[in-house]
C-alpha cells in the first residue's frame, strides 16, 4: 500500500469509526450505563443484540466475512484472545444461537440464561442458569472496539487497515444494491400518491407533483451518498 492510498484508507477509517463512536457506542452507553437496571425498561434485550450486532460487524470489517464467520472471527482472533474467559466453544455458540437468534427473531433469549446489568457475576451459573452481565460485557466489547480503532485509525498496523478497507467497500456496495430497492420503493410510492393527488386537489399539474418526486428521490440520494 502507498503513502497516498494508506492516508486516504486512514481518513476513511477515521470517518468510519467516528460514525460508530456516534451511533454504535453513543446507543450501547445510553442502554447499558444511562438506563438503571431495572424489573422493566431496562432496555436489556435491545443492549445485548445490539453488542453481539457490533462484534459482527468488527469481525465483518476485520475479516470480509459474513454473518455467523464475521462473528466467529471476532470472538476467536479478538475477544477470547483478550479475555480467556471466552476460550470456550459452546459459550460461543449460546451467544449466537441461544441470545443473538432468540433476540433476533423473537425478542427473547432462551431458557436458562439470565441478562444482567449488575457489573458482577458475569459467565457464572447461578440456579442452573448462565449468567450475561451487561456491564462486563459491553467494558469488554468496547475495549476490544477501541483498541482497534487506535490501531486502524493512526496507522499502527497497515494489514488491518488495508483489511478493513476493502470489507468496507463491499460493504458501500451492497449498500449501493440495497438503496436502489429503497429508490424503486419510494418512486413507486411517489407515484401513486401524485396520482391520488392530482384527483382530488385542484390547481394541481401532473407535471409538478412529478418534478417534486424526482426532487425527494435526489435528495434522498444524496443525503445516503454523503452519510458515508
């Protein structure tokens, strides 16, 4: 990788992992920190999914892989390497299959596990039941996070920044494929509520209900383009 092409990679990383500082992490500090544990409301459910979804997508830049791979290369190559805890193959497996996939699908983990917020017991059975605590798993989540970003964005190990280059732009371009979907949508909705419009509002043109469809489907266009 050339100086040029390294400094460009670097900037981009740096926009990247400040959009996740505002977003991933910002939300992961409300939920886990911000909000008391408590009976209900205590936003347990949606703190878990959201760091399981994070080490996804940390292994999904890391690596270029997908899905359940992106996660099971962040747990080997970064989380049980940092904590040893972790070591452990069916402990991976509950992550995804019992808490991320019952989260997912049905807003509820399976039986026998318990999600805390108490910053204490964490991976330890109590009543035959396995413990989740979600203050030592976010602390854990998030030193991994940024020890990465320190890594990626001051250029400290160019292999990792050159690996999350390219994982990101397949990323964009999936993006790329998934905005133009939202666009049909939104023109097919555009469309038929110009029509409907034009029925029933009088002194309405055709022709400007429809330059004011194509103005939305720009707009929305580029304010995509500009987020990223």
């Amino acid at each position: 990788m050339n100086k040029v092409n390294q400094q460009k990679d670097t900037e981009d990383a740096k926009h990247l992992f400040d959009l996740l500082d505002r977003y991933l992490i910002a939300d992961l500090e409300m939920m886990v920190n911000g909000i008391p544990a408590k009976p209900s409301g205590g936003l347990g459910y949606p703190a878990i999914q959201t760091i399981i979804s994070g080490m996804e997508l940390l292994g999904m830049l890391m690596s270029g892989k997908k899905n359940d791979e992106a996660f099971r290369f962040f747990w080997d190559n970064y989380l049980k390497k940092s904590y040893p805890e972790y070591n452990n193959d069916h402990l991976r497996k509950i992550f995804r299959n019992c808490i991320r996939n019952g989260t997912a699908h049905y807003f509820l983990v399976k039986p026998k596990i318990l999600i805390t917020k108490k910053g204490k017991n964490h991976l330890k059975i109590s009543n035959n039941s396995l413990i989740i605590d979600l203050k030592i798993l976010y602390k854990h989540f998030k030193n991994i996070y940024k020890q990465l970003k320190d890594k990626i964005t001051n250029a400290k190990d160019p292999k990792m920044l050159n690996n999350l280059s390219q994982s990101f732009k397949c990323l964009k371009n999936n993006w790329e494929v998934e905005t133009s979907e939202v666009d049909v949508y939104i023109q097919s909705i555009n469309r038929e509520y110009h029509q409907n419009f034009d029925k029933f509002i009088e002194g309405s043109s055709a022709s400007e209900t429809t330059v004011e469809g194509v103005s939305a489907t720009k707009f929305l266009k580029n304010t995509q383009k500009n987020s990223w």
